[in-house]
C-alpha cells in the first residue's frame, strides 16, 4: 500500500500547534475505527471548549463517527487528498 504522508512545512506546522485546544489522545489502527476512537469523538462533540484529538495511527475513517454523531447545526471540515477540504 502506499503511503502519502509528507513532512509538514514550518508555516503549517506553526500553524497546527498554535491551535489552542483540549487535548484528546487516542490510538486506532489503519482502516479501522476502534470503540476507544468513536468514544473520544462523541467525547469531543459534547466539549464546550476547542477540541484537537491527536490519532496515533489512522484517522482516515473519523468523519464517518462525526457525521453519525454531531448534531444538525454541526460545521465538519476535514481534508481530501491531493484535493483540498471537504465541508459538510
């Protein structure tokens, strides 16, 4: 399988980690989303503060439980590969 992860630049980086937030850790195998995963996705849409959930792993599939879980009024930004953002 290949991969398409690339280091990041420092502008994009800086920007990332200057993003100030709850911390959310979780760990999730490739083309998979574990309990632990969709638990800490429901766990962040009930947050009343800034949410960054850090994956070790693969977060691929994470939209699937926001979309299932978030409520109507919910803005999902997530990016699309060699394409850009999708909003939902």
């Amino acid at each position: 399988m290949k991969r398409y992860r690339k280091e990041l630049d420092k502008e994009t980086r800086k920007l990332l980690e200057s993003f100030r937030a709850k911390i959310l850790r979780v760990k999730n195998p490739r083309s998979t989303i574990t309990k632990e995963f969709w638990e800490t996705i429901k766990k962040s849409l009930d947050e009343k503060e800034p949410v960054k959930i850090i994956v070790e792993g693969e977060e691929d599939l994470a939209v699937t439980p926001f979309v299932m879980e978030a409520d109507t009024d919910t803005v999902i930004l997530y990016g699309l590969m060699d394409r850009g953002f999708v909003l939902l």
